[in-house]
C-alpha cells in the first residue's frame, strides 16, 4: 500500500510538468494567432457570424457531396452500365446485319447512346486518371459490375460526351454517351444558391452591425472629445439598450464633472482673490517703510510667495473649464522662445508641419512654458522644435544643462518633488511645473516623457493628438 500511495503524486507531478510542456509550446501560437486576431468590434462581430456560417455551409456541401452527389451519379452511372450490359447481350445473342443498323438506331432513339464497332479488339492504352475522379470512379465500378469485360473509358475534358469501349470477342464496341446520362451535372447549382444566399446574408449582416457598431463609435468619440477638453454637440443615447445606457451614464458624469469643475474653479477664484488681498496689503505696507535693504528681501520674499501661490493655484484648478479651440500655435511657440532669449539664454525655434491644432490654447502655452522655464533655470541654450504630423503634434525642448538621471525622470512629475542632486540646489522653485505641463498633456490626451538631449543636458518631449 506504501508504494501505491508514494507512485500516486509521483504521476501527478508527471502528469502536470506534462501539461505544462504542452502550454509552453502552445503559448507562442496562441500569441500568433491574437496578434493576427481583428481588433475591431466591426471586424470581430462580422467574424463572429461569418465563421459558423462558413463551418455550416462546409458541413452541408460536404454532406451534400458525399451522399446525395455521389449516390445520384452512381446510379446514373449503374443505368448506363446496364443499358450498355443489355446492348451486348442483343448483340452477341441475336445476330445483326453486319452494319447493326437496327441495333444502333435502337440504342441511339431508345437509350440515347451513339454506338459503333471497331474491328479489332485492342483497346487505347489508359491514360491518367483525374484527381476528383468521382465520375470515373463510378462508371469503372458499374461497369465492372455490370458488363463484367475488359473497358477503357474517358471522362476526362470539356466535352459533354462520355466515351467508354468495350472488348468483346471480335471487335471492340465503342459507345458516346451524354455527360449527363452518367453524372450529377447541375449538383453546382446548389452549391451557387447557397453561396449567393450567403453574401445576401452577409450584405444584410453589415448594414445592420454597421448600424449597430456606429452608436459605439460616436461614444467614443464623444467620450474622448470630452476627455481633451472640446465641446461634444448634438451627443444623444441611440443604438441598443445597452448602448442607450452606457451613453446615458456618460452624460450624467459628464455633468457631474462639468459641476464640479464649476465648484472648484468658484472656490479657488475666491481662495485667490483673498490671498491676493493680502499679499498686495503686504506690499502696500512694505513700500510705506522705504527703501532698506531688510525691506527689499521681505518684498522678494514676498513676491515668491505669489508666484508660488499662482502655481499652486493652476495645479489644483487644472485647465478642464478652458475650451478647445483651432489656431496656430507657431506665434505661442515664438512668444515661449522670446520670453527664454529675455532672460537672457540662447533660444532657438524649428516649425515643421502645419501648426493649426485643436487645443486649449491657454492650457498648452502654460504647459511649453512651464518646459522651457525649467530648461532656462539650468542651461545656457534651449532648442524649441515642434512636428505636426498626420494627427500629432510633437513638441520638443532640448538644453544643454546637467540633465536628469534616468532613475528619477519618472518622479520628477509627481508635485512638489524637487531635485537635489541633479541640478541646482539654489534655484526656487515649488516643484509643480513638470506636473502641471505633464496635467495638461495628459488632458489633450497625450504625454510628457524624458531622455537625454544631443546638446548634452535633457530633452522634454510632448506629443498629443490633435
């Protein structure tokens, strides 16, 4: 019993690493086969009702050919192999002129078959047998059956006539027979009525799922037009039920974010009304004590605490109530570019594409600026390109500063998270300008990543769909 029991998870584990095996190499194929998979709805829908149809159509002919065809050529070919049986048995039993005049008059206007005698009694040799042989193979077992002599026969070719010869003692009978008298001929109509009753099938599958799949697509577009910041119009729930409730349920959290954003942009225009009360008091009372050297750091201190202020306020109000609007964005670029070379750093501009975009102005010029300032606090010279290509923009600011460390590129748009190492410890700052631009980028849709500049510091690339 102790070896029964200690051979039982043995053979489990077989069994297991086994099917294992088996998954592995499976794995790949199964990875083929999705990637070459359809992504669509539409594409997936219309496989899903043609392939049953195709395996169901496949099943039929199948079934169709392999009984009903072949059975009635069988039996066509059976009836002319006896017809041709009884033939010679006239003729070998009574006796004809030596022309058989009666005989092949009787063959041809009672039979349908054309007969004539060779003198002779070779036979051609066999030539090749056809690969779908289903009429051959069926007039070779009657005929085997039924005459019981040595035959050589031809149904090979275009012609509408079978021929098949026979040796008898003497002579060699040679009979033309009718492709039809032997052979299921018109069994391909079916096969034309299923097919042309299929694309009718499918032409009226897609116009339906076409019907059906556009109520998707226009959620998604309103979905992502709503996403970007663009007004939706004329957005309605159409198409199925649960199509009717999905776009339902986008437009009660559309309005649910529109009021909320509403409630957060009042708050904080309120918040930094009276916070700028009381910073413009403080410069007010400030400028009242005079020019001291105590008085200007104060008044810088100052001065930072507002510009850290209106950072913290476009972080928390985003740019979600700004619509999107189409315009050049090449005279925003050079304004960004002006304001660097001010400051005096060496800026530079490249344009390629067409620079009318759908954006939110405001938002995107706040966001390359928010790029550009930070390159202006650690390098000398920013390179400022952007690229519309089909329906993205590309924007990219290079510098030739110390850079960041590939470890932190990803931390670094996360708020209020500030460098110590990689650049200088002595520029202020609140540590929300990357996560503001990187907030906007993602609102148009798109993304801010990170890597190294060939002017040797950092490059800032931004690409969104527009």
């Amino acid at each position: 019993m102790a070896t029964s029991h200690s051979t039982l998870p043995a053979s489990r584990n077989l069994v297991l690493t086994f099917l294992r095996s088996i998954r592995a190499r499976l794995t790949p194929i199964r990875v083929a086969i999705k990637r070459r998979m359809p992504q669509g709805l539409y594409a997936r829908s219309l496989m899903i009702f043609i392939t049953p149809m195709v395996i169901l159509q496949g099943v039929v002919a199948y079934v169709f050919m392999e009984r009903h065809w072949e059975l009635v050529t069988e039996r066509l070919s059976q009836g002319v192999a006896r017809d041709i049986a009884a033939i010679i048995e006239v003729y070998e039993k009574y006796p004809q002129a030596d022309d058989n005049a009666l005989l092949t008059q009787i063959a041809n206007t009672r039979l349908g078959l054309t007969i004539s005698f060779i003198p002779g009694d070779a036979l051609p040799p066999a030539g090749p047998k056809p690969f779908f042989g289903l009429l051959d193979r069926a007039l070779s077992r009657q005929i085997t059956a039924h005459v019981g002599r040595p035959y050589w026969i031809d149904t090979v070719g275009r012609s509408n006539l079978v021929e098949i010869r026979i040796k008898l003692d003497n002579s060699v009978m040679r009979v033309l027979a009718r492709r039809s008298q032997t052979y299921a001929s018109n069994s391909h109509i079916f096969i034309v009525w299923m097919v042309g009753t299929s694309l009718v099938l499918i032409a009226v599958s897609l116009l339906f799922l076409r019907n059906q799949i556009r109520p998707i697509q226009r959620l998604a577009e309103a979905a992502d037009s709503f996403g970007k910041g663009r007004e939706v119009r004329h957005f309605r729930p159409r198409g199925a039920r649960e199509v009717r409730q999905a776009a339902a349920a986008f437009i009660g959290m559309r309005g649910r974010i529109e009021r909320q954003i509403e409630a957060r942009t009042t708050m904080l225009a309120g918040v930094s009304h009276d916070l700028r009360t009381i910073l413009t008091r403080f410069k007010l009372q400030l400028a009242l004590l005079g020019d001291k050297p105590e008085v200007e750091d104060l008044l810088a201190d100052v001065d930072e605490m507002q510009h850290m202020l209106e950072d913290y306020l476009a972080f928390a109000r985003g740019d979600q109530a700004e619509q999107a609007v189409c315009g050049d964005i090449s005279g925003l670029l050079e304004d960004v570019r002006a304001h660097a070379e001010m400051q005096g750093k060496t800026a530079s501009l490249n344009l390629s594409g067409d620079m009318e975009v759908t954006a939110r102005m405001g938002a995107l010029k706040r966001c390359i600026a928010n790029l550009v300032d930070n390159a202006v606090k650690f390098a000398g010279t920013v390179e400022i390109s952007a690229h519309h290509r089909g329906s993205l923009l590309t924007i990219m600011v290079e510098d030739d500063g110390p850079g960041i460390p590939e470890d932190k590129r990803e931390a670094v748009f996360r708020p209020f998270y500030r460098l110590d190492d990689a650049r200088n410890q002595d520029k202020r700052g609140t540590g929300l300008g990357l996560a503001i631009a990187q907030d906007i980028a993602r609102g148009h849709g798109g993304e801010i990543t990170l890597g190294d500049s060939r002017l040797g510091g950092l490059q800032v690339r931004m690409t969104i769909p527009v």
